[in-house]
C-alpha cells in the first residue's frame, strides 16, 4: 500500500484509512465529500436550521415538510441542509 504525507496533513494518515470508501453507494460518497467542502460548510453555517413540520400518511409514513425554502440548500442540489 502506498502511504500519502503532505505538510499539511498528520503524519498519522494512511491511504488504508479510506478503504470504506470503495464499498460506499453513490449517494453515501457524495455525503462523504460534500460534507468536508468548506463552502459547503460555510453555506451550512449561514443557514439556521428550522423545525420541519411532520405530516403523517395513512399508511403511518411520516414526511417532514420544511417550512420555508433553504436558498443556499438549493444551490448545492438539496431541499433542506442535513
């Protein structure tokens, strides 16, 4: 296995700390990704989170409906930041 070191990073870091990556679906690795841009966070910040609404179906599904629009959500793909 090839070991990666830059400056930046802890001299603790190995590839092998990332092999679960290769068995995550595709949705998973764009969370594991998405979740550590900095932008990403930024707008996360910026966005005060609100208590959705739940709406109970009959079949006893329960659906949280946000009550306003997240902009910043929205630019990156999303309804609501998670």
């Amino acid at each position: 296995m090839v070991e990666s070191q830059s400056s930046s990073a802890p001299s603790t870091l190995r590839l092998s700390d990332y092999d679960y990556v290769r068995f995550l679906t595709r949705s998973r690795l764009a969370w594991e990704y998405l979740r550590r841009n900095s932008d990403y966070q930024s707008d996360w910040r910026f966005s005060a989170p609100g208590r959705p609404k739940p709406i109970e179906l009959i079949d006893g599904t329960v659906l949280l409906r946000a009550r306003r629009r997240f902009m910043h959500a929205e630019a990156w793909g999303l309804c609501t930041f998670r």
